[in-house]
C-alpha cells in the first residue's frame, strides 16, 4: 500500500467517525424534539438518523 492509499483510506475513516458522530446527535435531538412535542415526524428523523450512523459504523469497520 502507498502512502497516498493510506492518507486515503484514514480521511475515509475520519469522515465516517464524523458523520456517525453527527448522525448520533442528530438521533439524539429528534428524540429529545419529539418527547418535547409529540409530532411522530420528528421522531421518525431520530429513527433515520440512528440507521445512518449504524451504516456509518459498518462501513468504517469494512474500510
């Protein structure tokens, strides 16, 4: 492997741990929204934002 492959390969790892961090926070606030006013859109978007991050998460283990 060549270093420009592994500079790669770890940005592609930082950008997934970035992304499913915010995807938590995302979930995290949809929740924390709908417990507040109880409009099941917002808690369907917590719901979405928890599949991407698990998405997130496999994929940085296959990268």
């Amino acid at each position: 492997m060549h270093a420009s492959e592994a500079a790669v390969l770890q940005a592609e790892r930082r950008s997934l741990r970035t992304y499913m961090v915010t995807m938590l926070c995302l979930a995290a606030l949809g929740f924390a929204v709908y417990a507040l006013t109880r409009v099941s859109a917002t808690q369907f978007d917590g719901i979405i934002s928890l599949i991407n991050a698990g998405a997130a998460f496999i994929a940085s283990r296959l990268a």
